[in-house]
C-alpha cells in the first residue's frame, strides 16, 4: 500500500482579515486540516522596484493530493493579481499529527 503524502502551503495575504478568510475558507471546504498565520515583513521586487510591506504568512497543513485545489481556491480569493502560494511536502511527522492531516480532509 503507497504512503499517504502530506504537504505544508506557504502563502502570503496583505493583512489579518485575507489570511483569516482564506484559512476558514480552506478548512471549511476540508481543502486543509489546519491553517496558521502569523505576521510577516516582506520585500520583493514588482514591476521593477523594490518595494516593502508588513503581510500575513499562512501555513496550510493537507494531503498531496488536494495541493492542486489549494492552489486554485486560494488563487479565487486572494486580492493579489500574483499571490504567493507554494508547497512543500512533509516527509516525516507525528503519525498520528498526520493522521488527523488525513482525517481532516477526507
């Protein structure tokens, strides 16, 4: 039997209440198990300038399988025309953490 696979998202929004929409949303939809946020100060370079700006980072905990949705969903709420959403996968945890990863989302 093939190991189940689990991923952390990491996504940026431009303020507390984009990043809680996004998580309810996520969790909500069992797109997520668990979804943090935390404050973040960001620079990056658009459209030719280096800019600066306080931002939320989230921290999305689901299945490999679902990354695909995760993206396009977040893609319909997010406020920036490019939002950063990218994902890592989990090669080791707490069995029984990623258990309820699984559980979670089914």
């Amino acid at each position: 039997m093939a190991e189940m696979q689990y991923r952390s998202i990491y996504i940026t929004a431009k303020d507390e209440s984009e990043a809680r929409e996004i998580g309810v949303k996520l969790v909500a939809e069992k797109l997520a198990a668990c979804v943090n946020f935390f404050p973040v100060h960001s620079i990056y370079r658009w459209r030719g300038k280096i800019e600066e700006a306080g931002e939320i980072a989230l921290i999305v905990k689901t299945r490999a399988g679902l990354v695909d949705r995760v993206i396009k969903r977040v893609k319909e709420l997010h406020s920036y025309k490019v939002p950063c959403i990218v994902s890592w996968a989990i090669d080791k945890g707490n069995t029984d953490y990623l258990g309820w990863i699984k559980e979670s989302t089914e």
